[in-house]
C-alpha cells in the first residue's frame, strides 16, 4: 500500500474506535473526535511527532497535549492503533474501574496532563515547550515540540491569548497549536464558524506561523501542511495549523449536524455509521517515530540532580535581623534554592519586585520567567514546566490568584510538583484598599483535595518553608506578608509540614513538652496577626491572665493532636487571622476538633468590608489586632 493509503486505512481504524468504544459506553463525544481524526493520524504515523512509547519519560520525546479533552475517544483510539491498548481496554471506555476517563488523566502513561476545562491547554503546552528548550540547551541537542490540538470553541477563552503573546514573546519555535474549527460547538454554531481567515489573522497578529488547511479531514492536505512548517529545523516563533473540518466526520447521519455533541451514536445506528467509515482493517498498526537515539551519557539529564543545600550564611544574617518582611525573605530564600538546583524555576506575574521573585532573575536569570500580568496563563505553564521535570515556584499578590482557581484546581489531577506563592495577604497590606486585599485565598487554597497551605510570621520560618517545598511533589500555598515582622525564631529551628509552633512566656523551645502549667487561653494565629497574638500576650501576663500562643504556620495539613493537647489545658480557644471568616484558620481549626471544642471558642477575623487606612487602622477596625485580643479575655 501506498503511504497514503495506509493512513487512510489508520483513519477508517480510528473512526471505528471512536465510534464502536463511545457507543458501547454509551455516552462520549464521538463527533469532536471524529473531526481532528486526519489531524492526530497524519500527526502520530506520518513522522511528525516523535515519541518513545516504551518510555514515556524520554527527554527526548515530542509531547501531545489534548486541549479539547473531550475528544479522549479520539486519543485512546490513536494508541490502540499504536499498540499500546488493546481493544478490550477500548470498550471499557467511561466505566468505573476503567483507566480510559471521560477525559484524559495521567493514569495512563501517555497522558501528562488532565484537560477538560477548556482553554488551557495552550499554556500547558507553552510551559512545557519552554522546559523542553531548558532541558535541550543544557544537552546541547534540539527541543522537543509540544503539540496541543485544540477546539475552536474553546478558542473564545481569554486565556488562549495569554498563551499566544508570551509563546510569541519568547520565540517558541518548538511549539505548535492545531486548531480544529469544525464549526460547530455544544449547542450550535461557533463564534467565527468556519471563518478561518479571522482565525488566522488573530494569529498571525501574536507572531506566530500559521497554515491554513482547507480540508482538515483530508489526508494530503494535512500531510503538506505539516510538512511546510514542521520540516524547518530552524523555526524561530511557534506554530499555528488552523484546519477546516466537519464535527462527526465520516459519518452521513451526524456529519456537519446540529445537535449531536456530547452523544454517541445509538446501536440502531451503529451499524450505518460503520457502513459509513468503510472497510476496517484491526489487524494494521500505526508506528509513532522514535526521537533520535542518542548515548547513554548523553542522554543524563544534568537537570535530575539537584543540590538543594542552602546558604547558610544568608539564613544566619535573616535570624540576625530585627525584622523583615516574609515576602523578601521568600525571595532569599528562592534565589538560594535556584543556585543550588537547576531544576528550580521562578514564574512572576509582573510583580517580581514586590514579590521578590526578582531575585532570582538577578542569579540566575536563565531560571526565571516574566509571565507579565496574565495569572491563568502563568499557572497553566507552571503545570507544563512540572511535567518536563523542573519545580515551578508561581508568584503574584494573593489577590490576583483568585482569577486562577481553575487552572489550580485543573492542576490538582495531573500529578504536580507545583509551589504557588501569593504575597500583599491580607487588611494588613494598608492603604491600596480593598481590591488588593486577599481575604479568600486561604480558603480557596485548603479547597483543593491535596493542598499544602502554608502562612509563615517570619523570615526564618518563611525561609525553611520555601526549602521544604522545593523538594516535595504536590500543589503547595505559601501565604506573604507585606510588611516587616519580627524575627522569631533561630535559624536552627524546624519547621516541618504539618507542625505548629507554641509560644508561652517562659519557652524557648516552642514545643508542647515545654508546656507544664494551666493556661486560661489558648490563642491560635498564624501570619502577621500572630504578631498580634503576642503583643497580647505580654498585656495579658501583666493582668496575672497566662496564655499559650499557637503559631500555626502548617494549616494544612495541621497538627490535630497537639492543638487537641493544647485545648484540654484551657477554658478558651481564641483563633486571630486576616481573612475572612469562611475557610480560613478558624474553620481549619474547628475542623480538627469536628466543630466541638471543650472550651469557649472566639474567632477574630475580617468581617467588615475593608478599606484604604494603615495596617494598624485596618487591624484595629476588624478587631483582629492585639487590643481586640485583650479585650476577649478581660471582658466581664
């Protein structure tokens, strides 16, 4: 057979899996499938696209991003043809026990990330197309591409523009977006229906290369397409095939059709749309081109052995300070990480002065990316540096994290190493009022299933904590401060995930064997406002009134046992925080206890709109400063 001919025959084979897997499950999106099913055949057995598929860890390997998660049948069906699920695996498409999901997961291994919420997979892709150039440049070889096929419906979410200007910004030659505009969406036409000339100039705007295909779903023509661009070893900007197709493909009855997304075909009508397709051959296989091979000691990713030793020197001189805000600290911190481990990478929302992720751009430049202020975007590429390998530490003011919970809650089923640092936390950020003020970020942080929510008062604290991060997989929250607090703690202390640390007059150690005496409160904090907790303290101590201060800087996961301890030793829990009411410290804490604690429970937190004042005034208005603290314990 001619090498056309056998991708025709692969496509027939495609489009019987599609169909056959979606009705037996009875439920799927054969028709999204269906449309780019020329464009992944043409892609995975024609050459383009190079993979290892007995190892998908490969530095080497090109990587898929499915965008338009929805047209999982259609990737499922591609490796079945590959060879690397068998058609039994195939019919159990959406079933329970089932590795093939409604969408795509990384239970399989040739799936990095989970899609389906649409619009991200452009920016997982760019993540990763960066990390691939990073990881080739050390090796001396040429990158990796990244592909993502992606809905034209899904192309009116904001974040797609995100992606192509930064993509653009950093000449990402190795990166490449096939759109497939099939005109039709959920619930009828789309935006630009098959206007592919609008498509195209919307690219071509960001800088990118583009082709159009007039007929997507035939074999030649996506075959030349690609071959006038992917065959340019020298590309300079990323890529953009935007390709005309009919959804529901190869199928009379629901080509081109209204009406028929999200549905699969009934078996009274399968045996028309097999009839349709045309003669099956199961017995052909497609063969995904392995990337070059390279030696052995060449093929050592240099990027896989960190040093994550700190710099001691640096941690001496910021428990030696009077104070300093944690935000700095954090910057310190990370910048001595990034010397110390290649792997590290540094994402900013143009905030790196404030932030003071700038400091690693002064060190290690190489190790930093401008992500400018495009927050979704950010996250999303800091999901596709994880999956090639790095550790992405995202920063911005906390506020502005908020607009990305999605792209959080997304990254949550891929299996990340992600580390995600919000700063200006809080009323306490003073006089830029409200709109800048996260009040909600803890909250949405302790949502996601797997979190690690963490709220440092210090500089010593703040710094240990960055460090533990760095080298722990998972989605982690690291919560700044603004302004200057005092430093606590020694630069010997520990601070473990899941700890606490206790304050009480008479102990240095802040542990709870420390504790031998009854107190008549335990105070509860974490942040700036533990700062508060403590100037209570010495008030309360001179009015004979003896406390136990609980700096909670693990709050999630916490320290359930200790704080149980803790609170069977008083007649009052009182918690203090700068953030709202719902999902905070508070609610963690009442958590622990099943929302029954043996003692009297008070919960000092944001309750009033803020506004523009000093932090002082903004503390004192919600009552969450030290006064306030008092003034629970002496009242009648």
């Amino acid at each position: 057979m001619s090498e056309i001919t056998i991708l025709q025959t692969l496509a027939r084979r495609i489009r019987y899996n599609i169909i056959s897997s979606t009705t037996t499950a009875g439920s799927g999106h054969p028709t999204s499938s269906l449309s780019a099913t020329e464009l992944t055949t043409v892609l995975f057995f024609d050459g383009f696209l190079k993979q290892n598929v007995n190892n998908f860890q490969n530095p080497l390997n090109d990587k898929f991003v499915l965008s338009k998660g929805h047209a999982a049948p259609l990737l499922y069906s591609i490796y079945e043809v590959a060879g690397l699920l068998s058609q039994s695996e195939l019919m159990t498409l959406r079933k329970f026990n089932s590795h093939l999901q409604g969408h795509p997961t990384p239970e399989l291994p040739f799936v990095d990330v989970t899609t389906g919420s649409l619009g991200q997979g452009l920016s997982v892709g760019l993540g990763m197309a960066m990390g691939l150039q990073l990881k080739a440049k050390s090796l001396k070889l040429k990158a990796p591409s990244v592909f993502v096929l992606l809905g034209d419906s899904e192309f009116a979410e904001g974040q797609n523009y995100e992606a192509l200007q930064i993509a653009s910004h950093y000449r990402l030659g190795n990166l490449i977006a096939i759109l497939d505009v099939n005109r039709l969406g959920q619930r009828g036409e789309t935006q630009l229906g098959w206007d592919t000339e609008t498509y195209e100039k919307r690219a071509k705007s960001f800088g990118w290369n583009t082709v159009v295909i007039e007929n997507g779903n035939n074999i030649e023509q996506v075959q030349k397409a690609y071959s006038s661009i992917l065959s340019d070893s020298q590309r300079s900007q990323p890529s953009m095939f935007i390709a005309k197709t009919k959804k529901g493909a190869g199928v009379s009855f629901m080509e081109d059709k209204d009406n028929w997304h999200g549905k699969a075909i009934p078996k009274s009508q399968l045996e028309q749309a097999l009839k349709d397709i045309g003669e099956i051959d199961l017995s052909i296989k497609g063969i995904i081109s392995k990337p070059a091979q390279i030696s052995s000691s060449e093929s050592e990713d240099p990027l896989n052995t960190p040093d994550l030793s700190r710099s001691q020197q640096v941690l001496a001189d910021l428990s030696s300070s009077q104070s300093i805000p944690t935000r700095e600290a954090y910057g310190y911190a990370l910048a001595d990480l990034a010397k110390n481990n290649k792997n590290i990478i540094a994402l900013d929302a143009e905030t790196s002065n404030s932030t003071y992720a700038e400091f690693v751009k002064k060190e290690t430049p190489d190790q930093f990316i401008e992500c400018f202020i495009a927050e979704q975007n950010m996250i999303s590429m800091a999901l596709g540096l994880s999956k090639v390998g790095f550790v992405p530490f995202a920063s911005s003011f906390a506020a502005f994290l908020s607009r990305a919970f999605d792209q959080i809650r997304m990254s949550q089923y891929s299996k990340p190493t992600l580390n995600i640092v919000g700063s200006h936390a809080g009323c306490s950020i003073g006089v830029d009022g409200a709109s800048q003020m996260a009040l909600e970020d803890i909250a949405m942080m302790r949502s996601i299933r797997d979190s690690v929510v963490l709220y440092p008062s210090d500089a010593v604290s703040t710094y240990k904590l960055t460090e533990t991060m760095s080298t722990l997989p998972g989605i982690h929250y690291l919560r700044t401060t603004r302004e200057k607090t005092p430093i606590l703690y020694s630069k010997d202390e520990q601070f473990p995930i899941g700890g606490l640390k206790i304050h009480y007059v008479d102990n240095e150690t802040h542990t709870l064997q420390a504790i031998n005496v009854q107190s008549q409160a335990l105070i509860i904090s974490a942040g700036i406002t533990l700062h508060e907790a403590l100037k209570a303290q010495k008030e309360l101590e001179k009015k004979q009134i003896h406390t136990i201060v609980v700096d909670l800087y693990s709050i999630k996961p916490l320290d359930e046992e200790t704080l149980k301890k803790l609170a069977e030793k008083t007649k009052k829990v009182i918690v203090v925080e700068d953030h709202y009411e719902a999902g905070g410290i508070g609610e963690a804490v009442l958590s622990a206890f099943n929302f029954q604690l043996l003692a009297e429970f008070t919960h000092l937190c944001v309750r009033k709109e803020p506004r523009s004042g000093t932090p002082e005034e903004l503390m004192r208005h919600e009552e969450i400063d030290a006064e306030a603290i008092v003034k629970v314990l002496i009242q009648k």
